[in-house]
C-alpha cells in the first residue's frame, strides 16, 4: 500500500517550496492548493457563481474578488468549504488511485488546512513546515497586496504553528535556506522508505 504522508503548514512557512523538494526526490505530490485554482476555472464555477454573485468574471472564479466575499464573514465561508472541500477530495481520492495502481510506496498531500479540516486521518502520518514567527510575518507581508490586516485574518483560521509542530510526526525549519531544506526532506524519504500504508477500508454506498 502507498504511505501516505500529509504535507501542511501555516501561510509563509515554505509549504510549497517543501513540496518542490518532494518532487525532486520523485515522489507524487497532490497540491490541494492547484485543485482549487482548476476548480475555480472548471466545475466549482457554477455553484460558487450561484453562492456568491459578482465572483465570477469570463467564465472563472475571481479570486479576490471571493477573497472579499468571505473575509471576516464565517458563514460565507462555510458556505464555500462545503461547495470546494468535497470537490478537492474527489481530485486527491483521483490522485491516489493512480499512485496506487502504478506502485508508488510514497505519496504527498500538500494540505494547508489539514489539521484544521480533520485531513490528518487520511495520512499515515503528518509533516509540518515551519519557521520562526518573525520569519514567517516578514515573508507574508512582502507578498503583493498582502496587508496586516488580512495576515491577521488568515492566521484566525490556521491552527496556531507551535500546535501543528506538537501533532506533527516530522518538522521542516525552512528558515535555514532551501538547501538545508532539501537535507530534511531527503532524510525524512529515507526514513520512510520500504514503510507500507495502512489498508483503508471504502466507505459503504448510500444507495441501495
């Protein structure tokens, strides 16, 4: 069976980076984060469009406009999650179907929010991606239109970084530079190496 380790981290911890180097080594990423950007231009369009009006511009999703939709607005937001969620996990569900008829042993989920939407029980075990606290503030104000404001509001919805670090099975320190990123990766590829998945059980029809 395919190991299936879940790959998470607050914004600007060097989640995406981390799974540039997964990819390095050969080993099949899932980057949820690039399912919502196909989403957004393919099937979540028209349930988001009808859940949101004026998001949607030439046929795609417009992110910042949904940006503003949902910002501070939790009932918005739920709304959303309950339109993507599921239609991200039929891509990942897609995702590891294919690892698994073509052999991989190891397979990544590059979740953001995989502690904060229950993920972690999909994995075999959980990576996290980390940085100091003043490392992370400097990398995600120096993003184009990132504010302080909406950092603060992002990090409202992100399990806090030292709890991510208590639950994880592996730590990344990115603050070190991507090569010794790249050391940390190697080593937890090694670790795993030969350790086979745990058998998951289908989840019975609903149907009759």
């Amino acid at each position: 069976m395919t190991f299936i380790l879940g790959l998470t981290g607050s914004i600007g911890m060097g989640k995406s980076t981390t799974a540039r180097l997964f990819l390095e080594c050969g080993i099949p990423v899932h980057d949820a984060d690039a399912s919502v950007h196909r989403l957004y231009r393919g099937r979540a369009v028209a349930p988001i469009g009808e859940a949101f009006a004026g998001v949607v511009v030439e046929g795609a999703v417009d992110r910042q406009r949904l940006s503003a939709a949902v910002l501070g607005r939790p009932e918005a937001l739920r709304r959303l999650e309950t339109i993507i969620h599921p239609l991200v996990r039929e891509e990942e569900e897609a995702f590891l179907r294919r690892c698994r008829e073509t052999g991989e042993k190891l397979a990544v989920l590059d979740v953001p929010l995989l502690f904060e939407t229950g993920g972690e029980g999909r994995c075999d075990a959980v990576l996290v991606v980390s940085a100091p606290a003043e490392v992370q503030r400097e990398r995600v104000l120096a993003r184009p239109e990132m504010t302080p404001e909406k950092f603060a509001a992002i990090l409202a919805r992100q399990l806090p970084d030292r709890q991510k670090r208590a639950a994880a099975h592996f730590i990344v320190d990115t603050s070190r530079g991507v090569l010794a990123a790249r050391r940390q990766v190697g080593s937890i590829v090694r670790a795993l190496a030969g350790r086979p998945g745990r058998v998951r059980r289908k989840k019975a029809s609903n149907h009759a």
